[in-house]
C-alpha cells in the first residue's frame, strides 16, 4: 500500500512538471472551487434544515403577522436565510471561470517557451520543444476539467439553493389582512 501512495506522488509530481507552473495556480483555484462547493452543500443539507425550523418557530411565536409591521419582519427573516443559503454562489461561478483562463495562461507560456527553443536551435531540438508543447496542453486541459467539473457541480447546487429558497417562501408564508 505505501509503495502504491508512492507512485502516486511520483505521477502527481512528474504531472506537474510537465505542466509548468501555471498548473498548480489551476490546482490552487480548483481546490478553493471545491471546498466552496462541499461546504455550500454540506449547509443546505445539513444546517439549514436547523436554522429553517428555528426562524418558522420565530415568527409562530409572533402575534402580530399581518401588519406593516409584522410583514417588515417576515421580509428581513426570508431575505437573510436567502442571502445566506446562496452565499458564496457567485464566487464559485467566478472561480469556475478562471479554471480555463489560467488554462490559457498555461497555454502561452508553453508556447512561448518552444518559440524560445526555436529561436535558440533552429528547430533542430525535438526534444526541447515537447516539453513546451507539455506545458502548454496540459494547463489547458487541466483547467477545461477543473471548469466542467465545477460546472456541473454548480448546476446541482444553484438547484438545490433555489429549493431551499422555495422551502423559505413556503415555511414562512405571507399573512394577508382581512
């Protein structure tokens, strides 16, 4: 088993090699994306259930539900559990986005690094020139997957948001006055 742990480090670290530097700001990105993403779910599968049921018992507890009022405070109570159960939404969009811009970035300095070799050798170094070319797909795909992965992800998370802002709207209903 530890042997298996060890090549995986050794092919985890050949890998990012290969891609150059730019492929560990993609890892780094990927990485806040995730956590992002785990703990935005995480919440609304979790804590928010808790906090759902703690502000229905809040406002059941109020006498007065169909004043100005009483309507103020119903609004304040939604609007802050919406906010909050969609925090941090368009962050994670925003870090989506990047995965493959910074792929591009990869993707130029790859390049600029075989112009580099053909400046200096004429072409004449194949060699050279693959690790170049390594350095400039690799990014690229790393963060063309780092961004399908999170887009997928928040696909299913945006949909689960707007479900718990449903279950907000239908726990904590508008009083009308009669």
């Amino acid at each position: 088993m530890f042997l298996f742990l060890l090549d995986a480090q050794a092919a985890i670290a050949k890998f990012f090699a290969s891609g150059g530097p730019v492929l560990l700001l993609i890892a780094l990105v990927t990485l806040a994306m995730w956590m992002l993403i785990l703990e935005r779910y995480w919440y609304c599968v979790g804590p928010f259930a808790n906090e759902l049921k703690a502000a229905v018992a809040h406002w059941q507890t109020r006498s007065d539900h169909s004043s100005w009022y009483g309507e103020a405070v119903r609004r304040k109570q939604v609007s802050a559990m919406r906010l909050k159960v969609g925090q941090n939404l368009r962050l994670i969009k925003v870090l989506i986005a990047l995965c493959p811009l910074f792929g591009l970035l990869g993707t130029v300095t790859g390049m600029i690094d075989v112009f580099t070799v053909l400046s200096i050798t004429g072409g004449g170094d194949a060699k050279s020139m693959a690790g170049g070319v390594s350095r400039a797909t690799i990014p690229t795909m790393a963060g063309m997957v780092a961004a399908l992965s999170g887009l997928f992800a928040n696909i299913y998370l945006t949909q689960l948001v707007n479900r718990r802002r449903a279950d907000i709207d239908e726990q904590l209903p508008r009083q009308h006055q009669t």
